[in-house]
C-alpha cells in the first residue's frame, strides 16, 4: 500500500510509524479464510439486466418477456446477472474516549486496524470503500471509491482525526448515510459506544438496517469492564476533562464498576438486537481478525452474529 507522500508529511512523524505499523499488521491478517467469509457474506447489490434471448427448454417460465414474446410471435425471456461489486461504508467514531489505553493499544489504534482490515478485504475483492467520521459533530466524509490507497487513507484518517465534545452526532450521521447510500451497501459502524444514547441513534440504526447490511464494531479496553485492584488510581475523562480518582482496592467499588459496564453493553446489545444489526466486540489486548470471522461465520449459519468477549 504505497501512501501519498504530501499527505505522509502532514503527520508527525510518530503518528506516521504507528500508521504504518496498523497496515503491516493489517496486512498480515488478511488471508484466504478472511476474503472468503467477506465475499459469502457479503454478495454485491443484487441483479442487473443482461439481455433478452430465445426461450429454451429448462428456462423458467416466470422469466418471459412478454412484450418481446408478443412483438415477436416467439418466446423470450429475460436474463440477468448478479452484481458483485459492493459498497463498503465504514462510519467511524473519532472522539477522544478512543484515545484511553490500559495496555500498549488505544482503542482508536484497534479502531483503526479493524477499520483498515476491512477496507483492505472489500480493495481485494475490487469493492468500493468510503468513510464517514463522527464524534460530537458530523465528521469527514470520503465517498466510496475504488482506489488502490484508500485504505491507507482510512487508516490515517481514523488515527490522525480527534475531536471532544460532548453528546454524539452518530445519529445524525446515520441519516444522511440514508440519504447517500445505494440500496444493499454493506456498512461497518466502529465505536467505543461510550456517551451514545441510544435514543439518538436506535431509530435511524433501525432504518438503515431495513436497507442495508449493518455491522457494529464495539471497540473497548479490558480496564473499562474490570478494574485491578491497584489502589487509589487518578482517573481523567478525556471527554470533559475532569479529573477523579476512584479507590480500585474496594470491593464494593470494582463491583459497581462492573455491574455498570455490563449495564452498558447489555443496553447497546439490546438495542442493535431490535434494529436488527449485528455486533463484533474487540478488546484492546486481543486479536482482531478471530472475532470478526468468529461474526462471519454465525451469519453464515444463519445464527445471531454477537461476536467477541464477554
């Protein structure tokens, strides 16, 4: 994936090495397993018209053109051919929650990488891929597109994009994908979900999952779900930037912060279940590839595709 040297340059250099360290990883995660559950998952837009032939012996009856048939004295039938190619529209929070990081990855680096795996997937099966970035307000949008640096674009984008702010626009986002998208794209929403009220976002979620195929990707840091127990701990919000520090050695402590955690997840479960959307949840100190083909194999079998760790 060659980059664009006048954009490389307008990054700090360390910016620019953890760019390129996501697309050598992504790189080696993609694999023959990986592009074909992509491609049995996802087939394209539908059926084109190819022509009108003679009527054979075997052909479907339901498949006459009866203008043809009737100008012609003779029966024709319409053939068609299914459309491959496949709009990839991936809708990605830049907020500066996806910054927080337990271990050595933030969450806007997983973000990133499980934004570029799938742009790099849909470029080897010549699918377009476009991009949509959101926080507190609309983001960037990229159109979708068939370009061989796209997905380094992604990847810079997603990394390079920060914005704070408090509330969410995904909802907003999500109608005007309504409005941009052709019918039967495939869209990829990537979030830490963390300060998204549902109420903002289910109905039009709902909508979109009505025309096209939605996937939601809950990035999260194991630290969020589990406190250690390492005493009194200084805690910032990245968001608000408000400073509180929480006493991790009390039981009663660890325990509201689980019980809150999974009080969270099982809200946002819940509410992709009634839009009808499936959920892959990555952790920031596990492997990306398994839990997105972990995904891809449920909806194979026609199975509820919530994917990752509980």
């Amino acid at each position: 994936m060659k980059g664009d040297p006048a954009n490389e340059m307008a990054l700090p250099p360390e910016l620019m090495a953890r760019v390129r360290q996501i697309q050598i990883r992504v790189q080696r995660l993609v694999s023959g397993t990986l592009q074909g559950s992509y491609r049995s998952n996802f087939r394209g837009t539908g059926i084109e018209f190819e022509e009108v032939r003679p009527y054979q012996p075997g052909d479907e009856v339901r498949s006459i053109d009866w203008n043809v048939t009737a100008r012609t004295g003779a029966p024709h039938i319409k053939t068609y051919v299914e459309e491959r190619q496949l709009i990839l529209q991936l809708v990605c929070d830049t907020s500066l929650s996806l910054d927080f990081a337990s271990k050595a990855k933030t969450k806007r680096e997983v973000a990133a990488e499980v934004a570029a795996l799938f742009a790099l997937v849909a470029e080897s099966q010549q699918d377009q891929v476009g991009l949509c970035l959101f926080s507190d307000r609309p983001g960037l949008y990229l159109p979708p597109k068939k370009e061989s640096h796209h997905v380094q674009r992604v990847v810079r984008e997603v990394m390079a994009t920060r914005s704070g702010g408090v509330g969410s626009s995904l909802g907003a986002v999500l109608e005007d994908q309504l409005k941009r998208l052709k019918r039967g794209s495939f869209v990829l929403v990537v979030s830490d979900f963390l300060g998204l009220d549902g109420d903002e976002w289910e109905d039009p979620m709902a909508r979109l999952a009505r025309r096209h195929d939605v996937i939601c990707v809950r990035v999260f840091d194991p630290f969020e779900e589990e406190l250690p127990r390492a005493g009194i701990l200084p805690f910032c919000d990245l968001e608000s930037g408000e400073m509180v520090e929480i006493d991790t050695g009390s039981r009663r402590v660890r325990e509201t912060w689980r019980r809150k955690a999974m009080e969270r997840k099982d809200k946002l479960r819940d509410a992709l279940r009634r839009s009808r959307c499936d959920l892959i949840e990555i952790a920031t100190d596990g492997d990306v590839a398994t839990p997105i083909i972990a995904c891809f194999q449920r909806r194979s079998r026609g199975g509820a595709a919530t994917a990752g760790r509980r």
